[in-house]
C-alpha cells in the first residue's frame, strides 16, 4: 500500500472529517509517483487516494502551525494528533521507520499533542514492530 493510500484510509477510519475532524496533509514530490523510476500502478493509485481526500475537504499542503508534518488532525473534543505516515516503497523498512520516528521526535513540543506513526496493515510492517505499539 502506497503512502497516500495509508494517509486516506487513516483519515477515513480514525480521523473522519464528517466526526469533527480538520485534517491537513502534506504530500512530498515522491507520493504521487511522478518519475520515470515509478510505475503508472502506484501514479493511479495515489491519484485516487488525493481525490479521495479532497472529496473528504482534507486540506492539502503544509499546516500553518506544524509545516510538513504528513496528517495533522484536530479535533474540538479529542485533541490534536501529529501523524507520520510509511507506505510501501523501495528503501528498507527499518529506514523508513527511524526517518518517521525521527520525524515525530523533532516535532515534540510541551503542548500535549498526541503523536503517531500509521503504516499499512501488512505482514512485513508488523513483523518490524513490536505489538505493543499497536492501536486502533
């Protein structure tokens, strides 16, 4: 699963707009496939998933507030939640996973936020994580 697909399916499933949910996700160059080392599956696939999130009125781009961090959710009653997000890709999942550990640390402040990683629900992602830090 692609990464723009795991960002859609996490905001359908645990951030859904129609809740009460102001979603913004930024999109690096890389997601949508654009390249000649990228196939015209994972170009469509992630077209569909940006659609899908713009019908949904997620806003596309960097927050305001926290730059390029991938999904930032807020929501009245359940509070902020700063999300890095892994999909399938060529570089090695330990990489993939320490650059968004990384990520999520640097974006640390005093105000309590909650902070995630979302990743596809796939074998290989799950047997590189511990299951203690899985939750619906």
């Amino acid at each position: 699963m692609y990464q723009l697909e795991v960002k859609r399916f996490l905001i359908e499933y645990r951030f859904p707009p129609d809740d009460g949910w102001s979603i913004h996700v930024d999109i690096d160059a890389m997601e949508p496939g654009k390249g000649p080392q990228n196939s015209e599956e994972k170009r469509r696939h992630a077209r569909i998933a940006e659609e899908a999130m713009q019908a949904l009125g997620v806003k596309i781009g960097p927050h305001p507030e926290f730059g390029r961090v991938d999904v930032v959710a807020h929501h009245e009653k359940h509070g902020l939640f700063l999300v890095e997000v892994e999909g399938s890709s060529s570089r090695q999942g330990e990489q993939a996973l320490y650059s968004a550990l990384g990520q999520l640390v640097l974006q640390m402040r005093s105000s309590p936020h909650s902070y995630a990683i979302a990743v596809p629900e796939e074998p290989s992602w799950g047997k590189r994580l511990p299951k203690a830090v899985f939750t619906a």
